[in-house]
C-alpha cells in the first residue's frame, strides 16, 4: 500500500500557517499594533474605556475554521446554532404602524438575547384568545410556518398564561416563551454586580413559580417515612407531589434572596443618606432602553461606563460627581432602560434600585429622536416612573440622536414638549444646552447672606463653593467678603459671620 504524496502548499497557505505560529511585532508591523486611545472632544464619540463592553465582545467566531464532517452517518454529530425564531403578535389596539413597531422592537429583543429572526406573523384580534393566544385556527398556521422555517422557538409579543403557554407548546411542538420570559432572559445575560444577578434571579424565580407543569413521574408522590426525612413510625404518609416541592424551594429561595436584597441595599440607602446629610442634588438619567443615557452620562462626567447598541445593556446603576460651572456639587445617576410592557415582577425586584429615581430631585430623561415612536417611548417611561413613585419628580427632556433624526420628528418633539433640549450625545451637539438646563433645573439654595469669613475659616468657604450660589467674592484685609445664597443647615453656621440682615433668596 503506497502512501499518499504530499500536497504542494500555496503560498497563501503558507502565509496563513506563519501567521498562526509567529507573534507579530507591532514595531515591525504598525497594522497590528493596538490603536492609540483617542482624546475626548466635543465632536467625536469617544466614550471612555470600555473595558466591559470589551469583555463582552471578547469572544467571536473566526472565519474558516469550521471542521464540518461531510459524512455524519457513524459519529454523533451537534452544531451549536443560534436559536432560530417565529414572531408572533397580536394587534388588539391602535394603528398598524403600532402593531408593527412592537413587533420590530420584539425582533430587537430576541435578537439581543441571541436569536436568528426567520418569521414574524401579526394577527388582528379584539383580545387574545384565552387559550392559545392567537385562536385555534391560527395554531395550525403558525406550526405550518414552524415546520416549513425549521424554527424551533416561538416568542410572542405578550405576557402568556400557565395555560396559552401549555397549550401553545402541546400544538405547535417546539418551545414557546412571551414577552417577559425573553426579557428575564436579556437580563441574565447582561447582570454583572451581586445585586443585579440576586434581582434577575428573583424575577424569573416569580415568573417560574407560576408556570411550573408535571410530567408523567413528576407528578408521582414521594416516600414518607425514613426515606423522604427521617420521620419514622407515625411519620409516614402520601408526601408532597413533585411540582408542590419545587414550588416550595422556589418560595424558599425567593425569601433567600430577598434578604441577600436587603442587605445589599442597606450600602446604598448609606450612600443616599450621606448625600443627604451634604444636601448634595440628585440628577438621574432615565428613558427608553438604548436611547443614549449611558453615552449622556459618559459625556457629561467622563464616566467611561459601557456603552452599546443593544436593548438592556445597563443594569447596575452608575452615580458620579458633577459641578456647575459657578461651583455647585450634584451627582448623575445612570439608571436601567424602561420598555414597553416592563414585567411587573421585574419591576418588583428591581424597585430597590429604581428607588434612585424616586428619591432625586430631577430626572434627565433621555429620548431616542431617531425611532420611529419617540412619543411612544416617553409615554412608556411615563408609565413605569408613576409605578414607582417617581411620576411627580421634576423632569428635563433630552431629544437624543440628533444626529440620526428626521429634523422634522424633532420639530414636531419639540412643539410638543417645549423645554426639550435637542442633543446628541455620539457628536457632542448641544451638549452645553444640556448642561445649562441641569444648572437651571437644580434646586436652589434658599437663604442669601453677606458674610466675613475669616482666611482660617477656608471650610465654610469651600462648602459655600460646594453647596451655594456665589453672587460677589472680595477678599480683604479682615477676610474674605462673601455675598452668596446658601442652604438653610449652612446659613445657621454662618451667623457668626453675617455683615447685614439676610433672608430667604428672592
């Protein structure tokens, strides 16, 4: 038996083999060498390191190296794909231009969560079938589609029962999951603190807890006695059936991590005191997922906290310190992003961190001008911050992506909501409108004072800079000569110091 002859390399192999084996000198090769990091200005997009989202692109699919068996017929054979998805929605109000903007936007959603999008069907519908969503007619269609596509998910654009959901499974023969569960499910990806894991996983264990279903020996009892704990003679007795036991370590776990919440938020609630105690205001960016506000808040703070063109990339809440151009001290609170249709038991876990918004004392809402629903957006967010408690707060709108806008959509925006401030946080663009609006919208200090200060008195001055409004500074032979409007707690410790009568700041 003769052996085979070598095959000839090509020169393009050869190339591809050295690269493979050689580590490059970026000195000898600039084009491999890692960029320079660009400087921050007001015209680029520049947003920080972002060493997160870096870590999250880190692993991808190379090209060519697939080592497919052409044959599969004597080995075990699996490819990982991504999911392949049918949509399905049901349009029970409003226009067709709504219907098919949820339905686009559930595409974004499963998309995000790391599905390929085959299919999206809408159907017209006073209201949901109650017990298989879209009608036992329609059942038949959509396993046809699920058959011809090869999918084998379902998402539909709802909330579904226990029941639609069993049902919608048990004819269509592949897996079925709504709105909410695709939503729990973008959230347990994208959950990186203790806090934000302990959230999601109470969320989807309240949703879980609802929609359990036995299967053939599931619904067996179990042992008593000895076997099932120990309880001996006496002791033994028909047991809990299986789905009751799981819905009682659910329930366990659940009161788990709700005192795992409890503590965590105890750090925050010190934080919120301590800012209290200093009276420093409190400014948090709310809005529409993935309109703009981690990129707003990089650009007004330099914060550098991971930004992406994806739904739900945020879920830790960031707090940094900003500063007024005449001194004043106030943080910005990047928060998660609100949908459509927010699941209410997500909402329930989330609201230790939500409470951000309740508790500030302006809320920078952040619209995405480029979608095709701005207005839906902000009626959406709305919604979710009267949930919460935060519905009275004083609110600043931002009309985001300037850049990508029909400037007809912003004038129209802008009719609409008069004190909107047009921006762009990816070119800079009216940037410094946003912040003059923050100036304006902060609370205001209350009392006005004309004080001596002493030069060995710096801390009294430094807290006027910090928490007040100078108005004139003049610094004489005595001491420094200040007229300013200053928080009530800090005019009780300036009365020492006072020159004339003050009172409250016209």
């Amino acid at each position: 038996m003769t052996s085979p002859e070598p095959q000839p390399v090509s020169p393009s192999d050869a190339v591809e083999d050295d690269l493979l084996i050689e580590r490059l000198d970026p000195r000898d090769h600039p084009e491999f060498a890692r960029p320079a990091r660009p400087a921050p200005g007001p015209d680029d997009s520049y947003d920080g390191d972002q060493q997160d989202l870096a870590d999250r692109q880190s692993l991808r699919r190379v090209a060519g190296m697939s080592t497919e068996l052409t044959d599969i017929t004597e080995v075990e054979y699996r490819q990982l794909l991504l999911e392949r998805v049918v949509l399905v929605s049901v349009w029970t109000t409003g226009t067709a231009a709504d219907a098919e903007n949820s339905l686009a936007e559930l595409k974004l959603l499963a998309e995000t969560a790391g599905s390929q999008i085959l299919e999206g069907l809408v159907q017209r519908r006073s209201r949901p079938d109650p017990a298989t969503y879209i009608g036992s007619g329609k059942v038949e269609e959509l396993r046809e589609v699920v058959v011809t596509t090869g999918a084998d998910t379902v998402i539909c654009d709802g909330e579904l029962s226990p029941a639609q959901l069993r049902n919608l499974e048990d004819k269509v023969k592949v897996k079925v999951i709504d709105r909410t569960a695709l939503i729990l499910d973008i959230f347990a990806q994208h959950a990186q603190s203790a806090e934000g894991k302990a959230q999601v996983e109470m969320a989807q264990l309240n949703y879980l807890k609802q929609r359990l279903r036995g299967w053939g020996g599931n619904l067996s009892r179990q042992a008593g006695g000895r076997a099932a704990g120990g309880a001996g003679i006496g002791g033994r007795g028909p047991g809990e059936t299986k789905i009751e036991t799981d819905r009682r370590r659910i329930s366990s776990r659940i009161a788990k991590l709700r005192r795992e919440l409890r503590d965590l938020d105890s750090t925050r609630q010190t934080e919120r005191a301590e800012r209290r105690r200093h009276e420093v205001p409190s400014v948090a960016i709310v809005g529409y997922t993935n309109a703009g506000k981690s990129s707003m808040l990089n650009r007004l703070t330099d914060a550098g906290v991971l930004v992406e063109d994806a739904l739900f990339a945020t879920l830790d809440p960031t707090t940094r310190r900003a500063t007024t151009p005449d001194g004043r001290v106030y943080t910005l609170t990047d928060t998660v992003g609100f949908v459509r249709h927010l699941p209410h038991d997500l909402v329930e876990a989330f609201r230790s961190t939500l409470e951000e918004s309740v508790q500030a004392d302006l809320l920078l809402h952040v619209v995405d001008a480029s979608d095709p629903d701005p207005e839906g957006q902000i009626r959406a967010v709305r919604e979710v911050l009267a949930d919460i408690g935060a519905g009275k707060v004083a609110e600043q709108i931002v009309l985001n992506k300037a850049d990508q806008a029909d400037p007809a959509v912003l004038t129209t925006l802008r009719t609409s909501y008069p004190g909107a401030v047009i921006a762009s946080a990816r070119t800079g663009r009216g940037l410094d409108e946003v912040r003059a609006a923050l100036e304006s919208r902060l609370p205001r200090p209350e009392v006005a004072v004309r004080v001596l200060l002493p030069y060995e008195r710096g801390d009294l001055l430094n807290r006027i800079h910090q928490a007040g409004q100078i108005v004139s500074l003049e610094h004489t032979e005595e001491g420094t000569v200040v007229d300013a409007r200053v928080l009530r707690s800090l005019a009780g410790e300036l009365e020492p110091y006072l020159l004339a009568a003050s009172g409250p700041a016209s």
